[in-house]
C-alpha cells in the first residue's frame, strides 16, 4: 500500500459523510414540497422526470466508459445501442402501460398477475444477461465504481409515498418501509460514491454495504406490496390504498424503478467484486 493509498483511506470517510449534511435538507425540503403540493406525485412528473434524467445519464456514462475500453468504434457504437435501445423501449412500454392502465387491480384477478410480471420479468431476463456478458464486463472494469452508484441518488424521489402517507393516501404498512428505504438508499448513495471515488479498500467494503441495503430495501418493499395488495397475494388488507394498487403514476415504482434499480445494483456488485479480485 503506498502513501497515496493510504491518505485515501484515512480522508475517506470525512468527505463522505459532510455530504450529507447538504444532501439530507435538500431530500427533507423535497419531501415538505411533496406533501405541500401533492398535485406534483400525483401528476407523475417527478417519477418520469427522473427517470429520464437517468436514462439521459445511462447514455452519456455508458458512452464516456465505452471510450476508456480497448474496443474499436465500431464495437462501442453497438454496445451502445445494443444496451441503450433495449433500455429505452422497456421504459416506454411500461410508461404507456401505465398511462393506460393497464397494471390496474381488477377483480377477479387476472390469471397473469401483471404487475408481478412487470417486476420479475425484466430481472429473469437481464440478470442473466447482464452478468455474464464479457463486453459488459469490460465496460464495468472500465468505469469509476462510484457512478453506478452515484446514479441511484434519484432514490429521495421515493420520498413521495411519505408525503402521501402524511395525506392518509396509502397504508402506514406499505408506505413507511417502502418511502423511509429508498430516500435513505439515495442519501447514502452519496458518501458512498465520495468513498468509493478515494479508491480505498474502505471505500469498496462502504459501496457494497450500501448496494445490500438498497437491494434489501426492495425486497422488504415488494414483498409489503405484495401482500397488502388486493389480489391473489393479499394477506393483510390496509385501511389506506396499497402502494401496488396499479394506478399511475404511482405503478411507475414497482413496474420500472424496481427492477431498473435492481439491475443497477448487480452491476454495481458486479464491478466491485471484478475489481477486489483483480
């Protein structure tokens, strides 16, 4: 370990955590906004703003890590695409599936449970994919390990179903777990890019704890939504709306930020591991 090494690892953490000290009031005054202005979630515009601020981000960091690889033009011109278009359609099919209501909970349920479907489809289909792909492996050993990371700080935006919840519209039960995990995984997201930025083993032990915990985070939230939702997998039944109940643009979560998240997070996973065993 030399000097430089070692001066990293003893800065990380001070850096890391002053951040939230401008991070966690920003969140908290979105949140009072929200719940100010409940017409803003109610509208959608902050589930698709952010989303497609993210995939615009996807685009440009996939693009700048494709040009740090050994790759000629015309391989990264295709890995491009071939991640970016897949990535795009997804999002608008699940857009307008919603706009249409087409996750909507009906009684009786559907034989195929489509929101479900929503969920664990796209996570049968590109984990896979994803992880086992040698050009994908490129462009992880290519990227700073703390933009995937960083990426997921559009996790405050799930602060709307606290703000709904202190409107008696959804379920203590549904909304407490699901709004407190996510505005805390995009809180943290931040000091632990800053300390996976300075390079340090301490840096990458802090980004893969705080991608177990965003990745729990989902699983305690989709399994409450499972089961607070009217459906064949209904065991508790709230006073309040279900955060799963279906309707946009509230859907938008768990058809396409869930899963969209989770796959960040294998990748994030994916490029930390690469890189300790390098």
């Amino acid at each position: 370990m030399n000097a430089s090494t070692t001066y990293a690892s003893a800065i990380a953490p001070a850096p890391a955590w002053r951040s939230l000290f401008w991070a966690a009031p920003l969140t908290l005054l979105w949140i009072g906004v929200m719940y100010w202005q409940p017409v803003i979630p109610s509208s959608g515009f902050q589930t698709t703003a952010h989303q497609v601020v993210a995939q615009i981000l996807i685009a440009l960091g996939l693009w700048l890590a494709l040009e740090r690889t050994a790759l000629t033009p015309a391989q990264r011109r295709n890995t491009w695409l071939a991640i970016l278009i897949p990535h795009m359609l997804w999002f608008a099919v699940i857009w307008s599936a919603a706009i249409h209501g087409v996750f909507r909970l009906r009684m009786p349920p559907p034989l195929l449970p489509l929101l479900p479907l929503a969920i664990f489809l796209p996570l049968i289909v590109g984990l896979p994919l994803l992880l086992a792909s040698k050009r994908v492996g490129q462009v992880l050993d290519a990227m700073p390990l703390s933009w995937l990371v960083a990426l997921q700080f559009y996790r405050i935006f799930g602060g709307w179903a606290l703000a709904a919840w202190l409107h008696g519209q959804l379920d203590s039960l549904d909304a407490l777990p699901a709004g407190t995990g996510d505005v805390l995984t995009g809180l943290f997201a931040v000091p632990a890019a800053i300390a996976l930025a300075s390079g340090s083993a301490r840096g990458r032990k802090a980004g893969i704890l705080w991608n177990l915990f965003g990745l729990a985070d989902f699983a305690l939230a989709v399994a409450l939504g499972m089961v607070t939702a009217p459906g064949r997998f209904q065991l508790i039944a709230p006073d309040a709306p279900s955060l799963n109940a279906g309707l946009y643009p509230y859907v938008l979560t768990p058809a396409f930020v869930v899963p969209g998240s989770i796959l960040l997070h294998a990748l994030s996973l994916r490029q930390l591991l690469r890189r300790s065993s390098g």
